[in-house]
C-alpha cells in the first residue's frame, strides 16, 4: 500500500537522513510507524525522495519540531530502539530551539552503543518497562522533555558516560510491588559523569538512585514524593553496585519535598530523604529538605559505609524523627546546617534533630560537627538537638547552636527559611515542561487553586 500522501515528506526526510546511518533499524522503525511498503521479500522503502527536501549533512535532531534544514525521525507509539552500527557512527545532535514548541509524542526509547545523542521536546510513555534506557553510550542528553507515566523506571542509564538529564518532567508513576528499582525516576548503574540538574522529578520508587556512579551531580532539581517501598522511598540515594561503591559525588540545590498532602496526585512514602551509603567523597550541600514523616528516616543520612561524607550548608525542616543521621562510616563532616522539626508522636521513632550512632559492622569515625543551628521539639514537649549513640570514637564538636537558642534563630521557618524556586536552578531556563509540571503535580480539582511551590 502506498503511503498518504500527508506523510511523504516525512518519508523523504527518514529515507534521506536516516537509513544510511541507522540500515535496517530505520526500516523496523518505518515498518512500525506505518511508512514502509511491505513487497514479496518483507518490509522495502518508497521510491526515491525529491532533491533539496533534506540536507543529508544536517544534523539529526531527535525532538518535537525540526528547524529549517534538520532531519527528523518519525514519532511512533512502540519503541524506538537506537543501536550502534557495525561502522559510521551517527551523530544526533539539536540546534538550540524555543522553548515553546509542543512536545512529541514518543513510545519508549533505547539508546545503545551511541556516541552524541539528544533527546528533546518529547513525551515519552511506556506501558511496560522504562521510558528512556540509555546502555554503553557516552555524551548523551535527554532535555525539556516530559517522561512518564511509564510501565516501569523513568529514565535507565548504564553503563554510559557523560550524560545530561535536564530541564525535563520525569513521573514514572508506576507502582513498585518489592524491592528493588523497578520504578526509580532516575537510576544509574555503573556510570560515570552523569549531570542531573533542573528537573521536576516526583512519584517514583526513589527519584533519582545513583549506584556505582562515580564524578557526576545532582543539581537543582525539584523532587517530590517519592513512593517506596523501603529500602527504597527516597529523594536521591547513593550506593554501590555489587562490589563498585559510588565516588566523587554531588548532591546540591536541589529542593525536595515530601507531603501527604491529599491534593497531591499520590503521597508521599519517605524514608531517608537524601541517603549516602557504601560511597565515598560524596557532598550533599545547600539542599532545601522538607517533609516526610518516617518512623526511622532522616532528613539527610550517612548509612552503611558511607565514607568521607559531607553535609554542608543544608535546610532540613519537619523531616520527621530526624533531621540528620551519621549512622557508619569515616571521615565525616556536617558543617553549617540549618535544622528545625517537629518529632513523631511513634514509640519507637528516635525524635532528635542530628545524631551520630555506629549502626553497622564497619568503622565510623571520625566525625566533625561544627556551625550547626539545630533543634527538634518531641511530642512531649522536650527539645532534642543533638545524640550520641556512640560507635564512632570522639565526634569534634564547636560553635553548635542548639536548643532554645535555636528556635529563635529559626522560627518562624516559613518566614526565615522560604521555599526556593521549582526547580531551583534550570540548565537553560524556566520552560514549559518544568513550569508545566508543578500543576501538573496535583489533582485537577486542586490544580485550579495551586500557584507556584505547594
């Protein structure tokens, strides 16, 4: 059967750009999306485009709109599978575009084995797996794009190097039925310079899970409600993969709040906001952390084996029976911190605004904790700023502010310590995708009343 007549130009375009980097993949993708021609030996290609309709030296663009003399694939429901060729590797890159063109609708997308890649101006869904699996790939981008909802994880990246995930809404809303990372936002395994910055990332298993990840950051995004369920339920966790701990790690400006607000589309199941664990040198700084109302999690926490951690210049506020926790490892540094909360009213919930325990067969210590303004109101009425459950040798204490004398510099908190921007620090700008995603977040009855930051 011929094609319509309304998609030969997109034909020319995928038959000019497309089939001499990507062969046989671009006719499976053709196939699927309806443009190919079916003969007696399976799927052939239309005849020959006219001359001029694409430049094939023009950058390949993987997003909503074209710009004038750019290639654009074609937009299916199934999914897109993008696998390195036996030789010729393609370039796909993007010319910078307004930020107001509607996004395209995309099935799931696969990168493999690709080498400069960007992914932007795109709906992606899935009803079954990940939305975007990105595996042995280097310099990969995925910008002002929406992923989600997804029959699994938001974005999978493995094994790939120098990727960027920003300026996007990422909401996998999938439902986790056991541990583990089936439903993540984001989750990173095994790579390396992994840029995160200036997301909307909400209702995921944990909103971005970082494991055996090492020289990369998590940078100014906006994270809400994470889901669980535990050991999972975390804003941003980083650990090791297997053997392979973490290193040289970033967590910073980034705003995460966990509510059970019931105009939310689905509450909060926190248990560490941000949590270090089987890493080392990671520093999680100047985060605005609220929320959450575990019985055993942490605003901000070192776990098992977390090693040369640094809790800098954070704002932790209501994050339930603690703000932060240094629970194992060596070399610890929490320094110019701001904690305020209120404690559970639960019999086993430790209710104190910083503590340092060993809780695990590995060394823990030293430990410096110094220029803290903490404080933490129980149930009963009793302050408690500061714990030490022992384990980790002499913690170096100086300059703490604790108690009563902390209140006052805290309170009132919504006055002193506002909200920053959703999110808090963009790539490029503040767009639709992002801008769009904080009503988003809400029911529909409850988006009508809903202006800026809940």
């Amino acid at each position: 059967m011929e094609p319509a007549p309304a998609a030969s130009s997109l034909l020319r375009a995928v038959t000019c750009c497309l089939l001499p980097l990507f062969g046989a993949v671009v006719i499976a993708f053709m196939a699927q999306a309806g443009l190919a021609r079916h003969g007696a030996s399976g799927v052939s290609i239309a005849p020959a485009y006219a001359a001029g309709d694409c430049d094939p030296a023009a950058p390949m663009v993987m997003k909503g709109l074209p710009a004038p003399g750019e290639c654009t694939p074609p937009v299916a429901a199934g999914p897109l599978v993008i696998n390195a060729p036996a030789s010729t590797p393609a370039v796909m890159q993007v010319a910078p575009g307004p930020t107001t063109v509607p996004l395209a609708p995309s099935g799931p997308v696969v990168i493999d084995g690709r080498t400069d890649v960007v992914l932007k101006d795109l709906h992606v869904t899935s009803t079954s797996g990940p939305c975007i699996i990105v595996r042995n790939s280097q310099r990969v981008s995925i910008l002002d794009s929406e992923i989600g909802p997804c029959g699994g994880k938001g974005i999978e990246l493995n094994r790939s190097s120098a990727i960027r995930v920003s300026d996007s809404y990422i909401h996998p809303e999938f439902a986790a039925s056991g541990c583990c990372d089936t439903a993540d936002g984001i989750h990173a395994i095994l790579s390396s310079q992994v840029v995160i910055q200036g997301n909307v990332i909400a209702y995921a298993e944990t909103n971005v899970e970082l494991q055996g990840v090492t020289q990369s950051e998590v940078m100014g995004n906006y994270l809400v409600n994470p889901q669980g369920p535990y050991p999972r339920g975390g804003q941003v966790q980083v650990w090791s993969y297997g053997t392979t701990r973490s290193s040289d790690v970033s967590v910073h400006y980034n705003y995460a709040m966990s509510t059970k607000d019931p105009s939310f589309l689905y509450p909060e199941s926190q248990w560490d906001a941000i949590s270090i664990g089987q890493s080392d040198r990671v520093t999680v700084g100047n985060n605005y952390v609220i929320g959450g109302r575990s019985h055993s999690g942490c605003g901000i926490a070192a776990d098992d084996g977390a090693n040369s951690v640094q809790f800098l210049s954070n704002t932790i506020i209501d994050t339930g029976q603690c703000g932060i926790g240094i629970g194992s490892g060596t070399n610890q540094v929490v320094d110019g911190n701001r904690i305020y909360g209120i404690g559970l009213n639960l019999p086993d919930a430790g209710n104190t605004a910083l503590y340092v325990w060993n809780q695990y067969a590995v060394p823990c210590g030293p430990v410096s904790i110094s220029n803290n303004i903490a404080v933490l109101t129980r149930p009963d009425g009793k302050l408690s700023s500061y714990w030490d459950g022992g384990g980790c040798g002499n913690v170096s204490l100086s300059n703490n502010t604790w108690d009563t004398a902390a209140i006052s510099q805290l309170s009132p908190v919504e006055v002193k310590f506002p909200p920053p921007p959703t999110p808090p620090m963009p790539y490029m700008m503040l767009n639709q995708v992002t801008s769009g995603a904080v009503a988003s977040l809400r029911k529909p009855t409850a988006q009508l009343v809903a202006k800026g930051a809940p």
